[in-house]
C-alpha cells in the first residue's frame, strides 16, 4: 500500500502515519523526520537544509525528491509506505509521478486531512508540551512565529496539491478534527474502501470462531464416542475384545452381540444363582 498524508502542520499527519505503520507493517516517510536527521547529523543536506527549516521555508525541491527517491529503493519500503510532508508543492508532485511510474510502483491513495485553522496553533501548542513532559529535544520551528510561516507556506503551495490529486481522482478528504481514534478509523474504512488493504481483521476473527466451532464439534463426537466405547466394553467384558476382532458387522452390533453371548454362558455356568443377578455382576466388569 502506498500512500499520502495531505494535511498542514499540526493537522495529525504524523500521529496517524505512526498508527498506519504499526496496523498495516509499512514504513512512514517524513521528509521533515529525514531532513532533521540530517541536519542533526551535520551532513551536506542537512546544512544546507538547516536555516530554511530554523526559518519554516521549504527546502529545494531537487533535495527533497532525491532524497525520497533513494528512500523508496531501501527494502523496508516494499511492502507500502506513507509519505508523510511529502509532495510539498506542484513540481515535487510531478517528480513523484514520475518517479514511480520509473520504479513501476503505483499511489493507493492521497489522504487529506482538513482541520480548522484556528485549531492549529493550539494542536502545535500541545505537542510542544507533551514532548517537553517526555523530555524530548522541541522543534525549533515548532514557535507561533515559525508556525505562521510555515502555514503561510502550506496554503500558497501545497494546498494546490488537494486540487492535483482531485483532478487525478486520487483524492479523498477526511475530517481532521475528530479524535486521533475516530481519524484512524475513518482511514482504515477508506483504505478499505478503495481495496488497498484487506478486511483481514474481520477474516481471521471468522476463521478463528469457525476453528473454534469445529474443534468443539470434534470434542463432542470424541466425547460421545468415548462414552458409547466404555459403556460397550463395560458390558461387554472380555467377550466383547474377542466379538470386535472377528466380526465383519459394525463394531458396536458385534460388541452388543458378544456382550449378550457372555451374559447368557454366564448365566449357564452359575444355575444356583438367579440368572439375573449374575447378568447384572457380570455386565459390570
Ligand atoms: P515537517 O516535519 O513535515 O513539518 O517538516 C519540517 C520542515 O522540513 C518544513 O518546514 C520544511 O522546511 C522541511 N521540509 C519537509 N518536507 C519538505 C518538503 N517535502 N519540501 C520542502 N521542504 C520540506
């Protein structure tokens, strides 16, 4: 499965791309998380992307799509993977059609997530809080100041990008303003939806009650089988071992026949007792 999560910042792209990873087993593929890394690693990229982020530009095209491009190559990417702030702009959008179709690799879907925007300063707010409270390292560009640049950005040249993909049929909107949960679930319906991913949920919880009806039918017969054996041996007695080995009928009539045999010779051998009570000591061994 491979997708996109449309959205502005503080819209949840992040948050849901982490659950799609761990429900469907795909890599997230944030173009900001890879950037950050390499600014933190000091390498080429990340000191030339360093400033622009500090500041809540976007970093050159060019950059960005190579650094996808290669992503997308690594084997952890094969099985699907959510692209996660990436396509930012138009031409990005382009270089990734392009791109895949050079990889023969196809997009399930791009999912926008449309919030409020009077909700998103607070949102940010919020996760600057909850990272401080985890001890986490806080975005520098995660400040009010940054966040009106970075939204300034997203509405001038990314948000072309909702009519891009509208235009391509690719494009389903969901409402970003219900809870993380609700979110979540509002994807997986549309991912259903669309065929990219299998009710399997559903199939291994029939499968499993159907497993499970059908051992407890197995036990029953088992059950039932074993109490019809003993109850046959028990009358039987010895006779009944003989009777079952050479009879060519059913086992139980042969069991059953065997069994009135031994009551009767029995009862022969012992003439001073009454044949009944005999019948009845005999049966029980
Ligand atoms: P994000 O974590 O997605 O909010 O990205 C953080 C910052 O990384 C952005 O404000 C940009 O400076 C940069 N960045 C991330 N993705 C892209 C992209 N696709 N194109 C250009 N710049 C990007």
């Amino acid at each position: 499965m491979r997708i996109i999560l449309l959205g502005p910042p503080g819209s949840g792209k992040g948050t849901q791309a982490q659950l799609l990873v761990q429900r469907y087993g795909i890599v997230q593929l944030s173009t900001g998380e890879m950037l950050r890394a390499a600014v933190a690693a000091a390498t080429p990229i990340g000191l030339k992307a360093k400033e622009i982020m500090a500041n809540g530009g976007l970093v050159p095209d060019d950059v960005v799509v190579g650094i996808i491009s290669d992503r997308i190559d690594q084997p952890d990417a094969k099985a699907g993977f959510i692209l996660d702030g990436f396509p930012r702009t138009v031409p990005q959008a382009e270089a990734l059609d392009e791109l895949l179709k050079h990889k023969h690799l196809k997009l399930d879907a791009v999912i926008e997530l449309r919030v409020n925007e009077s909700a998103l300063l607070q949102r940010v707010e919020t996760r600057v809080a909850q990272m401080r409270e985890r001890g986490e390292e806080v975005r520098v560009d995660d400040t009010p100041e940054v966040l009106t640049k970075r939204l300034a950005s997203y509405r001038s040249l990314t948000e072309p990008l909702i009519h891009y993909y509208s235009e391509r049929r690719k494009l389903s909107t969901i409402d970003g303003m219900m809870t993380i949960d609700e979110v979540t679930r509002a994807i997986h319906r549309l991912l259903l939806a669309l065929g990219a991913v299998e009710p399997k949920t559903h199939a291994k919880s029939t499968a499993k009650s159907a497993a499970r009806k059908g051992a407890k039918k197995a036990a029953k017969v088992a059950r039932k089988s074993a109490k019809s054996a003993k109850k046959a041996a028990k009358s039987a007695g010895k006779a009944s071992k003989k009777a079952a080995k050479g009879a060519k009928k059913p086992a139980k009539k042969a069991v059953k026949k065997a069994a009135k045999k031994a009551v009767k010779k029995t009862a022969k051998k012992v003439p001073k007792r009454g044949p009944k009570k005999v019948t009845k000591k005999r049966a029980k061994r």
